[in-house]
C-alpha cells in the first residue's frame, strides 16, 4: 500500500483573506504538480483525503481533476497542522488502498516520522508546499519513504497547465 503526502500550496496571509485560499501562483504550482503526477508519475489513487481548510479542500481539488480518483475528495479529521500524527498512522495501517492525504507542516512531517521511524520527534524529510511524498507499506508497522518531488524539479515543458 502506498500513501501520498501532499502539503498545501502557497496561501494567501491571514491579513489579506482570513480563510487563506491558494494564491494566483499556488494554483498554477498545484495545477503543474497535479499534471505531473497524473500523466508523468501516473499516480494512481483510490482516493484524496484532506483537511478541512480552504487551501487544502484547493490543493485536493486541483489533484482530483488530474488523477481522477474513484472515490474521489473528502475530508477527514486528524489532518490540520497541529493534529496528532498517531491517529493517521493507526488509520493507515488498516488500509489497502492507495491513498493521497493533502494537509499542513507539521503534521505531515510528524507522521512521515512516526510511520518511519517510530517518532514524530525527527525531521526525516523537508516537505515543501505542493510536494508529495510516497511512501510504502513493506510490512505490517514497517513503511519506507520511496520518493519525493517538488514543483521546482519538474520542467515546464513537461507538463500543460
């Protein structure tokens, strides 16, 4: 089973609109990023799970309209910034299917390092907005990071907006 962590793109300051939503420029890095997993990585995913702010619900939104998934969006709880990274890792353990999960720093991180190393204490990876990171079940409790990329790394001319 493989789950995919994706970070929410750049938002809007509090001060500029208080529910945050994507900026010009974070939509157009998660269409980019969305369009890369779809047609180069051909990501495949039974469903998208996100947080319940608006700039996750974007972020999702954006993935789902490239990757299609048959269970398509939701939202589910355990995935806002500061939740505790314990409860996703119990969920997944149960689950079969491959998943994506768009949510916020640090929960993210704290959870890539309980799955992987058994604590949420240690920066195993650095996420960066509209990155996803793939990991992998290999055994029951026992899961391994299997790659990561970022906006940056991905040619324009590789992707249609």
């Amino acid at each position: 089973m493989r789950v995919y962590l994706v970070q929410h793109e750049e938002a809007k300051s509090e001060e500029e609109d208080p529910t945050k939503p994507l900026t010009e420029k974070g939509l157009a890095d998660t269409r980019k990023m969305a369009n890369y997993a779809s047609s180069v990585l051909k990501l495949n995913v039974k469903k998208i799970l996100r947080s319940g702010k608006l700039r996750a619900r974007q972020t999702a939104e954006v993935f789902a309209e490239a990757l299609k998934p048959e269970g398509g969006v939701s939202e589910a709880d355990g995935l806002a910034p500061l939740a505790d990274p314990k409860i996703w890792a119990e969920r997944l353990e149960e689950l079969r299917e491959d998943l994506m999960l768009v949510g916020h720093l640090p929960h993210l991180s704290r959870l890539v390092s309980l799955l992987t190393l058994k604590s949420p204490e240690y920066e195993v990876i650095k996420f960066r907005m509209d990155g996803i990171v793939c990991l992998e079940r290999i055994k029951p409790g026992k899961w391994m990071i299997l790659w990561a990329v970022i906006p940056d790394m991905i040619p324009d001319q590789l992707i249609r907006e």
